[in-house]
C-alpha cells in the first residue's frame, strides 16, 4: 500500500471518530435535557462548595455512568462532566429554589427525582445514597427537603 494513501486513510478514520464523539456528545445532552438545562443553568464561573466526582445520574434518555462531578453549597446544586464530555455539557449551577423532588421506587432501590420549575420537561434521576451525601453536604434546609 502506497504510505500516503495510509495518511490519508488515518487521518480520514481520526475525522470520523472525532466527528462521531462530538455528535454522540450533542445528541446525548439533547436527548437528556442537558442542553435545556444549560439554557438556565449554564455555570462560567469556578464552583465554590463541597465537590464529590463520579458519580451517577439518569436524564431523559441519558445515562451518565460515573461522568459527573455534583457539588453542593448553601444556594445550590452543581453538575458537570468529565472534560472530554463539555463541549456539549457545559457545568451548570441549578437553585435549590428551583427544583421539586419525588422519592420513587426503582429497581432494586429507592431514587429521587428531580424536576425543574422553569424547565419542567427535564428530570433527573439520582441514587439516594448520592442524595444523602449532597444534602448532608449542603448545610441548607432547601436542599433536597423530600429527605427527612
């Protein structure tokens, strides 16, 4: 094989995959909500408050597995995405005043679900021992109030 063609056929497969991660990105920040989210709730400045990575929670139709670190502080709840994730995730800061929450039952444990007032079509779905973590984090009584 001619060694330019072989360029040319990297450098064609390195623009697929790139192109692929970046639209996998955007679609998955569509289809979750997260992009509604960043509407609001986009965050530009550094985050102040108690931080706790990987962890994991489901939005719309998007699972993030482990991606997010969540942070907490007296005025409210902070999300954002491993980096290699941001380009269609910006960090967002969401107001404790803005958010309802629901305990259900899932699968094999109980999860609570957010909902957001001025955006009401997202929820997000997040693991009660996260929950506690957060909320005892918070040292706000608006934080997550559904948990006694």
């Amino acid at each position: 094989m001619n060694p330019m063609l072989a360029y040319y056929y990297t450098a064609l497969l390195l623009a697929v995959l790139a192109g692929a991660w970046l639209l996998l990105g955007w679609l998955s920040s569509l289809l979750g909500g997260w992009s509604k989210l960043a509407s609001r709730y986009e965050f530009k400045r550094p985050f102040t408050g108690k931080t706790f990575p990987t962890r994991s929670a489901m939005m719309g139709m998007t699972r993030y597995a482990s991606c997010l670190t969540m942070g907490v502080n007296q005025e409210g709840l902070y999300l954002e995405v491993f980096i290699w994730m941001r380009i269609s995730h910006p960090p967002l800061f969401i107001p404790w005043t803005d958010m309802i929450g629901k305990i259900e039952d899932s699968w094999l444990t109980k999860i609570l679900v957010l909902t957001f007032k001025p955006v009401p079509r997202v929820s997000m779905e997040l693991p009660m021992n996260t929950v506690l973590e957060l909320k005892e984090a918070a040292h706000n009584s608006k934080a997550f109030p559904e948990i006694a």
